[in-house]
C-alpha cells in the first residue's frame, strides 16, 4: 500500500506549531493540535484553554496562516494529559515543543509509548541536535525520525530543512520529500546534523559580518540596509530590517546556539553576540514586536516618521541618505550580476563593505559547505529559499568569476579552501556548467554531479529556447511546451495588458486551432501574473479625450474573452501572486485555472474610479447566476448583490482557496501548492481535458433582474452615501456598477446576451474615463500606489 498523510499531530502550540498546524490544515490535512493542559486545572471544560488560544489566534495573525477561516475545522485540539494517545491515529507527528534537549528527550520516550509503529515522526527544530533527540528511543522507533525545521511563517516561507539521522529509512526522507514539495508546497534541502543546520548557519555569519564590517568602515544602518537589498539581490528588508522582523532577541538566542555548540575556537568567536546586541536586548530594542529595533517608528505632528540607530551613541536619529558612488554606479548597471561587480569593484566605502561581506560569505560558505550538507546545490537553494536571495553564494560567487576573486582573495592573504584550488588547478573556473539543457555543479572531489530536475519543474525560458518562438510581440509569446500543448507567455512591462497582449490572444488562438491540442495561458516573469490593464496608457488616453483609442482597447479584451469561452480546445490559465483587474478577466473567461496557492485576484477598478470592463462584470454575473437559474423561477437577487459587493468592495482574495469563495475561480479550478510546479499542473490539465474530449460551452441568454433589482441596488448605495461610507463620486460608479449587474433599463427576468452586457460595460467604462475624479484616481495611483477616495 502506498504511503501518504491524510492525518497529522502538531505537540506543541506556541506560534511555531500553530502556524505549522494551520498549514497542514490549509493543504486538507486533517491535523490534531495538542498542548499542555493548564497547570494546576481540573476541570475538564478547561483543559484545552492553552491549545484554543492558540487556535483563535491564528485568526488574529498576520499575515494569516490560513488560506481561508474555513480550514480552522481541520484542526482539532487536545492535551497531552488526555489526548496524546491519539497519535495512534495519525500518520505523521510533528513535536514543535519548548527548545531544550533534556526536555525533548524525555517527551519523546513518553510520544514512543503511544505511537503506531510505521508512523513518521519527527521534531522541529532550529539547532538541537537530531541524533541526540532520539538516542533514548527504540531502533524501530528511530527508522522513522528525523529533524524538520520549517522557516517562519510556515505559510509563506518555502524552505523546508529535513535533517535524517544515521538511523533514519532512507525511503522514508525520500517520500517525506516529495510529500512535502508536492503537497505543502516546500522547497526541501537535505542538511546533516551540525548547529543550526544550514541557512541559519550561513545567514547568521553573514548578518554578523555585516555588523563587524559596518563598525570597521564607519557605516550607517541606512547605508548598509542599502548594500545589502536588492542591489546584490536579497530583500528590501536587507540586513536590519530583517532583524527587526526575526527580532533581535530571537537573533541572539540563534548566536548564542552556534557559539555554544560550534568547536573550531576561530569559529566560535564568530558568534560571539555583538556588545551593542546585547545592549539592545537589555534596553528592550528587540525589534518590531517592541516597537523599536535599529529602526524605531514615531509618530509626529507630521505623521509617521522613521528614526534608525545611531550605532556609536545608541540613540535613534533621523534616517540618512546614501550618497555611495558604489551605489550609483550598481544602481546604473543592468542585470545583477553587473550590480555586484559594479559594488565589489568599487573602492569607495560601499565598494570595500560589500566586497568584504562577500568575500567572507563566500569563503565561510565554500569551508562549511560539506561539513553541513552533501554539496553545493543544497546550500544555495537553502540560501534562496530560507533567506529569499536570487543567488546562493556559490552561484553569486560564479555570477562575478570565480578565477579574479579568487586571485584578489590571495592578494589579501586569504586561505582558499583546498577544493576549489584543485578545482582550479583541474582546469575547472566555475562551480556551475551547462552543458546543453543540464546543469552540474562540482563536487569535493572535483567531478561533476547533474542538477536534478523534477519533472514538474518546467522552466519556460529554457523551453523557449530550445524550441524556439512561434509567434511574438512586445507584450507576448507563443511557444511549444511539449505533448501538444503550447504556451502563451507575457513580457510586458510589469505584466501588463495592452494592445500589444490583445493582438498576440487571437493570433495564438488560431495557432493552437490548427496545431496543437491546447493552450497554456502562463509565464514566470517577476513576483505577479498580472496586475491589469496599462493605467498610464488610459489615462493619456483619457486626457486627451481619445475615446476612439480606448473603445478599440475595451473591444479588444471583450473579443479576448470571447475567444477565450468559447474556444473549441482547452484554454488553462496558471495565475499567481498579484492578479488584478484584467489578469482575472484573463482567467475568467478559461476553461480551466490553474492557480498558485498564492494568489491573489481581485477585480479591483473601482479603486481607480472605474468598473471592470474587459468581460469581467459580465463574466462575474453570468458565472453567479447561470448556476444557480435551472427552471427559471429562483430569486437571482442575492447572488447578484453577491457580485456587487465583490466587484464594487475591490475584494482581493488572501489565497487561491478565499479566491473560489468570492467567486473569481470555479469549484472546478484546481490549485497547486508548489509555485514551481505551476506550469507543468496547468499543463497537464489542458493535456488532461483534451484526451477527455473537451467541449466548448454553449452560448445562453442571461436571465437579469432588470429594473427592480437596478432600484434595489441604487437605494443600497444611497444609504450607504447618506451614512458616510462613500462618496457622490463612488456611488456614481456604483450606479454604472449596478446598471451592468441588473441588464439595465430592462424588465425583470429579461433574458440578454453575453454581447448585450459586453456593450453595457464599454458604455460605463466610457463614461467614467470622461469623469475628472476618475481620471484623478487612476493618476494618484499610478503615483502613490495607492487608492484616493475623492
């Protein structure tokens, strides 16, 4: 029988093992929740009081743990007094207790007293040793143990870090893995049992060398959060801010970990908690949870003001601005790689900061690398994944040259670790080489080991081009992925839909008619799908009074999604992170979506002070009320106040699952956990849907409320005008709203067309792009990000 996870235990459920068990349950593990009972308490009414706690405050969290609210009845909830034997049920317990040896030792011999044999079993935990865990249990019982430690927050953080002990079922870390990809999502690296694992290990000496390097070359917090963002390819949280959001007294708890536990007395020095740290956590400048770490935010007459930490006189000041020419000169050079080089070979103070941080990284890195995991891919895709860097240190290192760093390292008298000058001496000047679509990376031994690629990881722009373009355009491509399935890709600026995406929608639909089985609408350019339709291009428009320019643009989505419906083979669209505006009117319309568990739609023109009119009111109505209309008699009301509130709210879903509650996905659509297997689930389903014999829908009237239902929804946002929560200019757009939603001027259960509602949509988008407020609130977007309420 294969093995799988349908049950889980958490014990433990402080924030970690909360937030653990909230993921579990947003996956649809059915997942049991233990934690001491309180002390001293005898009733049995109150026995789970620490355990609910912790249940209802994952509601509070943020960000939330949970896809939707819906997925708190996964989790149950006990004590370890009366429930621990239920672990008997489960098929993997997770122990997320307090961080002490002897204490986990000793609950693990009371967990082994109730577990099924065969049940995975496993601790988490940032640095405790694995082995010594586990050294008072059973040889049965150890088969199936091993060490996890989830990033926080579970939710969001990708790395997964399994840590097996030399006792450990091999074919147990293998499933766990793929279990753990596929099902939670997770990013998962194989680490051996040494402190703090491998991310933690290598972060924790790179934040510490920032501090030493920040106080030998006069620095400010402002500078170095600079250096050290996304001009070398890290967060904007970058150093500092990264502190304050871990907390500093977690930090040093981290510190202290390596410095107990690390041997080498060169190393151990390492750790060494900074004084001003340690001044830090006595004065209570823990970071954020405090309210003040290297940064302390303050309110002023003026408003919200951000001080940072003077590091010489520990007082807060105003934030300074960087005038590097290091900076400039990474700011003016194009692609990262170029950004490093530009910083690490200037020679101003930048220049010699990031160099250090670098070089010291690099070499800390290439001497641990094999002490802390099997190779060099582990570590990197640790450093992406747990840290959120675009290059771990060994492709970073490969990213500038490896031959001239190396050099300059010599000339400042640094000992190069012995394998990589063998590695050099070989002839060999990379750690990474492709040789036609593989990639492999070197090892301590100096051979080469191909990267493996799962087959659920598709990476488009390889597939581009190998197998070349078949159509193309500044906003779009069209290419073949393979079983006769090809692939629409945008490449507009932001992601964006312009003229130019329109123009590519038609031209790949008749592509796909005459070659292909099915269509992939999908990409992986940058952190969003797509965040609508081109604002700035409207707005010139607008401005200008070019009413000719914008029609042809709104006729332009409504024949795309036209297309899109009733295209006679499978259409799947595979949206993530930001999806706004015309990105859901891109999804809609499709036969199928494939949506990244991350995703985030919403239909939100209204805060531009327009409607959505690229098919999606319409989409949006028939999708409520078709359902729903069999015999023609049923109160379409409600559902259509539903979609009012939807649409004229700019609801934006907090997950792909609270996107099927508001209606912007189907039942039907399906979504995948692990954003790196997006392309290749959607491409299965259009591969899928097309073997199954798919058919197009069938082009209905659309039974409408008509008039009455108008009236109801205009007296709805009178009150609602009258009351003080919008303004005359939000229920003029509400009005256009809910003319579209009702069919109009017509009578009650009237049937219209798809094409009827289309044109009610160009006639209100038309004449709110007139409107000087509206015009207002797109340009206040487009300047501040964010909404204006005029």
């Amino acid at each position: 029988m294969e093995r799988t996870i349908r049950k889980a235990a958490v014990l433990g459920s402080g924030v970690m093992g909360a937030t653990i068990a909230a993921h579990l349950a947003n996956v649809g593990i059915q997942t049991l929740l233990l934690d001491m009972a309180p002390k001293g308490e005898t009733d049995p009414n109150k026995m789970n009081d620490i355990v609910e706690a912790s249940k209802k405050n994952l509601l509070k969290n943020k960000p939330s743990p949970l896809f939707t609210k819906e997925v708190l009845n996964r989790i149950e909830v006990g004590n370890f007094d009366d429930d621990l034997h239920r672990i008997a049920d489960v098929d993997w317990v997770i122990e997320v207790i307090i961080e002490n040896l002897e204490i986990k030792q000793g609950f693990f011999k009371k967990i082994e007293q109730f577990w099924n044999p065969g049940t995975i079993v496993s601790s988490n935990t940032s640095g405790i040793s694995v082995h010594a865990i586990c050294e008072n249990n059973s040889e049965q019982f150890k088969k199936h143990f091993l060490g996890t430690h989830f990033f926080n927050p579970p939710r969001y953080m990708k790395l997964l870090e399994f840590i097996p002990t030399k006792h450990t079922d091999p074919s147990i870390v293998s499933f766990m893995k793929s279990f753990c990809e596929k099902k939670l999502g997770k990013g998962v690296v194989i680490a051996k049992d040494t402190p703090n694992f491998i991310a933690n290990r290598i972060g924790t000496y790179g934040l510490l060398s920032s501090l030493k390097q920040m106080g030998k070359l006069g620095l400010t917090i402002s500078e170095v959060d600079e250096l050290t963002g996304p001009l070398i390819g890290r967060p904007k949280s970058a150093t500092f801010r990264t502190l304050d959001l871990v907390g500093i007294d977690t930090f040093v708890l981290v510190s202290n970990n390596m410095y107990e536990n690390v041997s080498d007395l060169e190393e151990k020095e390492i750790f060494k908690v900074p004084e001003l740290m340690e001044y830090m956590v006595e004065q209570g400048y823990i970071g954020d949870k405090a309210g003040s770490g290297f940064y302390q935010k303050k309110r002023t007459d003026k408003g919200k003001v951000i001080l940072e930490l003077d590091v010489a006189n520990k007082t807060y000041i105003p934030r300074s601005k960087s005038n590097l020419k290091s900076v400039e000169a990474a700011k003016n050079a194009k692609g990262l790689k170029n950004k490093l080089k530009a910083l690490i070979e200037s020679d101003d103070k930048g220049g010699k900061f990031t160099w250090e941080l670098m070089k010291n990284g690099w070499l800390y890195a290439a001497n641990k690398v094999f002490e802390i995991s099997d190779d060099i891919q582990a570590v990197d895709e640790a450093m992406k994944w747990g840290f959120n860097w675009d290059l771990g240190p060994f492709e970073a290192w490969d990213a500038v040259g490896v031959v001239d760093t190396v050099s300059r390292m010599k000339e400042e008298g640094e000992k190069i670790p012995a394998w990589i000058e063998s590695m050099l001496a070989s002839g060999k000047t990379s750690f990474y080489e492709k040789q036609g679509d593989k990639t492999f990376y070197i090892q301590i031994d100096g051979g080469l080991k191909e990267k493996e690629v799962p087959k659920e990881i598709i990476t488009l722009d390889q597939i581009k081009e190998k197998n070349g373009v078949i159509k193309s355009n500044t906003g779009a491509s069209l290419f073949d992925i393979g079983d006769d399935i090809a692939c629409l890709q945008f490449h507009s600026m932001n992601n964006t839909i312009g003229p130019d995406v329109l123009q590519m929608v038609p031209i790949s639909l008749e592509e796909v008619r005459k070659n292909y089985r099915g269509l992939v609408i999908g990409h992986q350019k940058g952190k969003n799908f797509c965040v609508g339709a081109n604002l700035m291009m409207l707005l010139m428009a607008a401005q200008d009074e070019d009413w000719f320019e914008i029609e042809q643009m709104i006729q332009g989505f409504h024949q795309m999604a036209m297309g899109l419906k009733y295209f006679e083979k499978p259409i799947v669209t595979a949206p993530f992170g930001m999806t706004l505006g015309g990105g859901v009117e891109v999804c809609l319309p499709s036969a199928h979506v494939q949506a990244s568990a991350e995703t985030y739609m919403g239909l939100v023109e209204m805060g531009v002070g327009l409607i959505p009119a690229g098919g999606g009111t319409k989409e949006m109505l028939v999708r409520s009320t078709s359902p729903v209309d069999i015999d023609k008699t049923i109160d379409l009301q409600p559902f259509v106040n539903r979609v009012f509130e939807t649409i004229g709210m700019a609801k934006v879903s907090t997950s792909a699952s609270d996107a099927k509650d508001l209606g912007l996905l189907k039942a039907s659509d399906r979504i995948t956990m692990n954003p790196d297997h997006l392309i290749y689930d959607a491409k299965q389903a259009a591969l899928g849907m097309s073997i199954a014999g798919y058919e197009p829908p069938i082009q209905k009237k659309v039974r409408v409320v008509g008039e009455p239902g108008l009236a109801a929804l205009k007296m709805g946002l009178y009150q609602m005008k009258m009351s003080g929560f919008i303004s005359e200019h939000d229920e003029l757009i509400g009005t256009q709203l809910a003319n579209i939603l009702s069919g109009g001027k017509v009578a009650a259960n009237s049937l219209v067309s798809e094409k009827y509602l289309l044109e009610l949509e160009l006639e209100a988008f038309l004449s709110l792009c007139g409107e000087p407020k509206s015009q207002e609130r797109i340009q206040h977007m487009l300047l501040t990000r964010k909404p204006l309420r005029n």
